[in-house]
C-alpha cells in the first residue's frame, strides 16, 4: 500500500463525514454547474477524489444514473455505498489513484473538488492532465475546485499547491478551453473558512 493510500484510508476510517473540513451538506457550487451545462441525464458524469461526498447524491436525485465515482481509499467508497444504499446501482465505484486510473470509457463531465491541488509534484500533475485530456470527450466539461491562494496550504496533514484563475488555466489550455473561474469561501464544520477557485473548461 502506497503511502497516501494509507493516509487516506486512515483518514475515513477515524473520522465521521463531518470531522474533515472539505464536508458539506448540499455540494451547491458542483450542482450549479451540472445546471449551467445543462448536462443530459444519460450524460457520464465522474466525481474525482469524491470520497463520501454528496455529489453523487444530488446527481440521482436529479435524474442521472451513469455515474462513476473514484476515490484512492476503499474506506471512503464503502462509506458512500452504504450511504447511498439502493441508490448506489446507478453509481460505477472505482478505487484507484487518479495517477493511476484507465478509464474504459469517455466521459462528458469531470468533476474534481480539492483532489488535484494534492498533486504537489510536476510528474503527478502532468499525468493527471493526459488522464483529463484523454478521458473527456470533445466538448465535455472539465470542472476543478482547488484551494486558491488565499486559501490552506494544507489539508488533513498534507501539503497542497494553490491556483489561481491564470496558473490553473495553464495546466489544460492545450486541449482545453476556459469557461468560467469563481472563488468562494467554504466553511467547514470547525467554523472556519477555505477560499476555495473553482474553475470549468471544456474540452476542444
């Protein structure tokens, strides 16, 4: 077992959903761009680093059942799919690195909130990328959520590298084009707050 693959099953298998900071009830802003997309039901749609996030939540709960949810840890699946109970038939559940992940199919919308800026390595970041640029479809949507830079420079332990608007637009502006860039402030369940950019792009 790799070493964040240790640190990561060690995490969601000592803390409840809301002893980590990145929990929220309703995932507002991931929603809000599903919206904004106006992604079809039938659309495949892959939650990155999702842990037990309610993402997958709200996406059945609005229709969509070809869903696919990868996590590094098998702690954080097995929680999503004991929560979701019956639900969790529309959701493909894939435990992998994302450094190491081979998708079998393509999707039209990839989500990733606060699992890239993990990537603190060039090598890592620019596999995660050729992953990105392969997986997607031409003209699906690529939505990262990172910490900005006057956000932690740490999560759960770990070192994390920030973004802004221009250097994250820089990763993916060779097979992708960007749409839209917003920060906004998380809070968390210890009453703190992580200013968070989320980006979207959409693949050319």
């Amino acid at each position: 077992m790799s070493k964040t693959k240790h640190h990561w099953e060690n995490v969601f298998s000592s803390k409840k959903e809301n002893e980590v900071s990145w929990f929220q009830e309703y995932p507002q802003t991931s929603v809000e761009f599903i919206a904004l997309f106006e992604m079809p039901l039938d659309s495949n749609i892959i939650d990155v680093g999702g842990g037990d996030s309610y993402f997958i939540d709200a996406l059945i709960e609005k229709g969509y059942s070809n869903l696919f949810l990868l996590d590094i840890s098998e702690n954080a699946i097995n929680r999503a799919k004991k929560r979701l109970g019956q639900n969790a038939k529309h959701v493909t559940f894939i435990i992998s690195d994302i450094t190491d992940f081979a998708p079998e199919v393509k999707f039209h919308f990839w989500h990733d909130r606060a699992a890239f800026h993990f990537l603190t390595d060039e090598k890592q970041i620019n596999k995660y990328v050729s992953i990105a640029e392969n997986a997607i479809e031409k003209e699906g949507y690529l939505i990262l959520g990172t910490f900005s830079e006057q956000g932690p420079t740490q999560c759960s332990g770990l070192e994390i590298k920030q973004y802004n608007k221009a250097s994250m637009s820089d990763r993916f502006e060779k097979s992708f084009v960007r749409i839209k860039c917003i920060e906004e402030d998380h809070a968390t369940p210890f009453n703190t707050l992580q200013n968070f950019l989320f980006c979207s792009f959409q693949k050319k």
